[in-house]
C-alpha cells in the first residue's frame, strides 16, 4: 500500500501543469529512438555516397538509321501523298550534288530544308535514297 | 468601426475562412470538371490556368490561414491567460486581409500571376498580404507578451514559430524570384516559399492546433514532454531544406538536389515523434472518436498526417520522383497535407471553438457527421483516383505510349476524382450552415434570456 502511494506520488512528480493543461515526461519509445539513428545514419551515408539524381546513360552509339527516320519523319510527308513525285530510285535520275542541292535549297513548290540539317545528316539521307527503290 | 467584443476576431476570421472554402472549393470543383468537360466556361476569365491557380491560393491564404488565424485567436490569448491585445486590431486585420484576397483572386481570373506556385498572386498583391499577416502577427505576438503564465505550451512555440516564418518564406519566395529572371534560381526560390507554406506554416499551425485540441477533448495529459521538443526542433531545422525536391532530376546542381532529398527523408523524426505524442495522449481514449466529432476529425487528421509524410519522403527520392513526377499522383499528395491533416484539424477547432465563443453547442450534431462522413469518404474517393492514375500515367509515360493515349487512358479516374471531389465540396455546406444556425440560434438564445432576466426583475 506505502509502496504504491509511493510509486503514485513519483508519477505525480512527473507531470507539469502549463495553462492548464497537464503534461507527462513519459520517454520516447524505443522504437522510435531505433527509427531516428536509422535515419540518421541513412542520411550521412546518402551524403557522402549517392549521386543525388537519377544517373543517365549516355545516348547509345549515334543512330545508324538517322537517314531513315528523316525521310520517313520529313520527306515522305509529301513524297508518299501524291503532292510531290515518288522518289523511288531517284538517285538513278539524279546526280548526287543536284539531290543534295535540292534538299538544301528546294525546287519549285518544295521548300528548302537545308537549315534543319547538318551535312552528315544529308549525307545519310542520301545513302538511304540510294537503297530506296 | 471595429468592435471591441470578446473573441469577436477570433469568430470573425472563422466565418470569413468558411466563406472562402465554398468560394475556393468550387473554383477547385471547376477545375475537376474542366477535366472532363475542357470546354466548360471556356472565357476570358475562367479558363483553367485562371481558374486552378485561384483554387490553390483561396484554399491555403483564404480558408486554411484564415481557420489558422480565427483558432490562433482563441488559442494564443488562452494559452498566454489573457486576452488579445487588440480585438479592433484583429477585426480590422480580418477586413484588411480579406479585401487583399479579394484583389487576388480577381488578380488571378484576369490573367495577372506571377507563376510561382503557391505564390501565384501578383506583386502588387504580395506586398499587401505581407502587410496583412504582419499585423496580425503583431497582434498576436503582442498577446503573447502580456501573457500571465510564464510557461510557453507546446502549441505556443509551434504558432508564435509559424507567424514568423510564414512572412520570410513569402518575402524569400515573393520577391526575389520576381526580380531575378533566370530560370534555376528562380525556382528554387519559387519553391522554398511552396515548400514551406506547406511545412512553416500549414504543418506547424496545424500541429499546434492538434496540440492543443487533443488534451482539451479527451481530458488527458499530454503524453511527452521530451517528445514535443524534439519534433519542434527537428521540423524547425530541417523544413526549410525541402524546397529543392520539387525540382529533383530537374536541371539544379547535384548537392542542391541531395541538399533536398536528405532533409525530405529526414523530416520522418519530427513527424513521428510528433504523432507519437499525439496517439500516446489517446491511448485508452480511442472509444471516444465515436461520439466526439471534433476529436474525430482530430484523429483522422493525425492519420492523413502520418500518410503524407510516408509518401512525401518517398516522393523526394530520385527514382520514385521519376515515376510520379507531373502526374495525377502529385494532386493527390497535394491534397492529403492540406485537406486531409489539416483541413480536418481546422474543423475540430471550429466546432470545439465556436459553441465556447457563442456559448452554446453546435445547432446539429447530425451535420457534423455528414460533414464528417462527406469529407472524409469524398477525399479517399478523389485521392485514391488520383493515385491509381498517376501511377498508371508514370509507368505509361515510361514505357513510351504515345501521348494521347495516356490522355484518353485517364478518363475513369478524372471522374472518380470529380465524384470525391463533389463529395468533399457538399460537405462544406454542413459546416456553413450549422455555423450559421448556431450563431443565429445563441443570438435569439441572448435576447430571450436578457427579456426573461429584464421581466422576472
């Protein structure tokens, strides 16, 4: 009975009473006090050993079918519609430099498209024309 | 002009706030429609980057700061054992900042932003709004000045903290963003005042409102001291460092992105300790949230607390962030802190402030649960759509599905969010009405009692 008036009065030492409202000093969890070291020491080692982003390759070896996709992506939009000649074995109608120079420049009603593109993109262009038949 | 009654600003600011979140939920409902119906009031002024921009910055500086300020206003003076320092000044602050708002919204349909989310109102707005929440800053430190209990209560140090950082997050964000024009620094700075609206100031009024209701409603101890300590300091630490995560695997140096994730993941402490506390002051009293409606959304807050900050970390981390970002999911997060915690917590002080002020009960319990019931149903309805969305858009995205497609892919769930999102907007017209009843209702109360009391003497 003493023993417990005692335990009771230890417990009332424990609390505070600030405007009017009664607060313990209970102790943190231990699982909370686990939670917290985990996360520091996950913190010190993201610092010291992660990137910070998201690391991204570098762009695979330069594409080999570039000539491809701008034809397809450029050309054929009017080339395959009716609205400008097939170009089906064009380069055995043409001469390299005038299929370049028309590209670049344009001929009648095709616009000139020279400034989208590098000279290595022309090139590969013309190497698909080539195969293009 | 401004009267001089006891708590009149407290109650003042809470039927303002409650006006604001029927105006800003509707303008957010809109949105929500847009997304089903693009042509929706289609005009000059209602078009949907007018119309979003309005429902962010109404929710947050209209309704939650203004519910924030009515609740610092009755907390703070019964915290200190005082009374306000000025009731005219708090009045007055209310009509000052309740016309700024005004210019904003009306700012923002016609089109005038200055693109900082979260601070979307123009400079000339800005400025004002600075002023505005000075003064009420002001008023309330002064309060806390002619305090007659020499100790600060926990919800103290967590108000008196958030009206100061809430003016330097918005000057930081505010005003230098607008003046340096480069990209990078710029939103950097736009989203240290994003992130921290959302953590020095909605999280830290809302957790000293928490603070305080809980030992109020149940009638128990608080259960930690050293627990309330530690979550204090550590979130007063580590917010601010947060902002930079918005912008994570975005063109910002690698140590500025670490700089954000590590503070992101580290914010678990004081949101931990913080709810630990909290469900210790419950423990053996978790039967009550049956019939006690502001300790139940009390604790469904304290829920929707612990859920954001599991998913606001994870957010943070690079390969997450490289699933969610820009979908549907970030909404969702977006509203669960806002909404779901401290919307939730707000109510609470609502219904255990106002019947204290007016000095009868609320006029329906029964609304309170439908308020309760519609809120709370609606907002996992709308979450869950979002989330299930943003996930499915991440991955679709990723795996190179065309673009139109994961448009057309995201209709069921634009919907279901409409549909939580009705839900949670008809709840608000159970709070509405029940405040208006129950102030009408202890007015007539007053006057009979004055007319019986003047008869019988």
């Amino acid at each position: 009975m003493k023993k417990e008036n005692q335990q009771h009065d230890e417990d009332r030492k424990d609390e505070d009473l600030v405007s009017g409202i009664k607060i313990e000093h209970n102790k943190v969890p231990k699982l909370l006090v686990a939670v917290f070291y985990v996360v520091a020491i996950w913190a010190i080692g993201y610092a010291i050993f992660m990137p910070g982003k998201l690391e991204v390759e570098p762009e695979a070896a330069p594409q080999d079918n570039k000539g491809e996709l701008i034809f397809t992506g450029t050309c054929l939009n009017c080339h395959a519609t009716g609205a400008a000649p097939d170009l089906k074995g064009v380069t055995d109608r043409l001469k390299e430099e005038d299929i370049k120079n028309v590209i670049k420049n344009g001929r009648n009603t095709m616009p000139a498209i020279g400034h989208l593109y590098t000279d290595k993109e022309i090139d590969k262009v013309y190497e698909f024309l080539e195969d293009y038949r | 002009m401004f009267t001089d009654e006891k708590w009149s600003s407290s109650k003042n600011w809470f039927i303002a706030a409650v006006i604001w979140i029927i105006i800003g939920m509707s303008m957010g409902l809109l949105t929500a429609a847009k997304q089903i119906w693009p042509d929706l009031l289609n005009n000059r002024w209602t078009t949907y980057g007018h119309i979003r921009s309005a429902h962010v910055m109404l929710v947050i500086y209209a309704w939650l700061s203004m519910a924030y300020v009515g609740s610092m206003f009755y907390m703070i003076p019964k915290l200190a054992k005082t009374k306000i320092y000025s009731e005219k000044l708090g009045n007055f602050s209310l009509v000052f900042y309740n016309i700024v708002i005004l210019e904003g919204f009306f700012a923002l349909l016609d089109g005038q932003t200055s693109v900082i989310e979260y601070g979307e109102f123009p400079l000339w707005v800005d400025v004002q709004l600075l002023i505005a929440i000075v003064i009420v800053a002001y008023n309330l430190f002064k309060t806390v000045g002619q305090r007659t209990e020499k100790m600060l209560y926990v919800s103290l140090w967590y108000f008196l903290g958030s009206l100061l950082w809430l003016p330097l997050t918005w000057i930081v964000g505010n005003f230098p963003a607008q003046w340096i024009p480069s990209g990078v620094q710029q939103g950097l700075m736009g989203w240290f005042l994003g992130h921290n609206a959302i953590g020095l100031w909605m999280t830290t009024v809302g957790v000293g409102q928490i603070y305080y209701l809980l030992p109020k409603l149940t009638g128990r101890p608080l259960y930690s001291h050293q627990l309330s300590m530690i979550g204090f300091w550590a979130i007063a630490t580590f917010y601010v460092w947060n902002g930079p995560h918005h912008l994570m695997n975005g063109p910002i140096p690698s140590w500025i992105s670490k700089a954000g994730v590590i503070p992101s993941i580290v914010l678990l402490i004081p949101v931990w300790a913080v709810l630990a506390n909290f469900w210790g002051t419950m423990k053996g009293s978790w039967a009550q949230t049956r019939t006690n409606v502001p300790l139940r959304f009390t604790m469904a807050g304290t829920i929707f607390y612990l859920f954001a900050c599991l998913q606001g970390p994870l957010q943070a981390l690079p390969s997450v962030s490289s699933v969610i970002k820009f979908t549907h999911w970030t909404v969702g997060h977006a509203h669960m802190g806002p909404f779901g915690a401290f919307s939730f917590t707000s109510f609470a002080a609502i219904y255990y402030i106002l019947p204290k002020i007016v000095g009868r009960e609320m006029f329906s319990k029964k609304a309170m649960e439908a308020h309760f019931w519609f809120s709370t149903v609606g907002f996992l309805v709308f979450a869950f759509s979002l989330w299930i969305a943003g996930v499915v858009q991440g991955f679709a995205w990723i795996e190179g599905v065309p673009f139109l497609q994961t448009v057309l892919m995201m209709e069921p769930y634009v919907q279901g969010r409409a549909i939580g999102g009705t839900m949670m907007y008809v709840a608000q017209f159970f709070l509405a009405w029940n405040m208006y009843k129950t102030i009408k209702v202890a007015k007539q109360e007053k006057k009979q009692q004055a007319l019986h009391q003047a008869v019988t003497a």
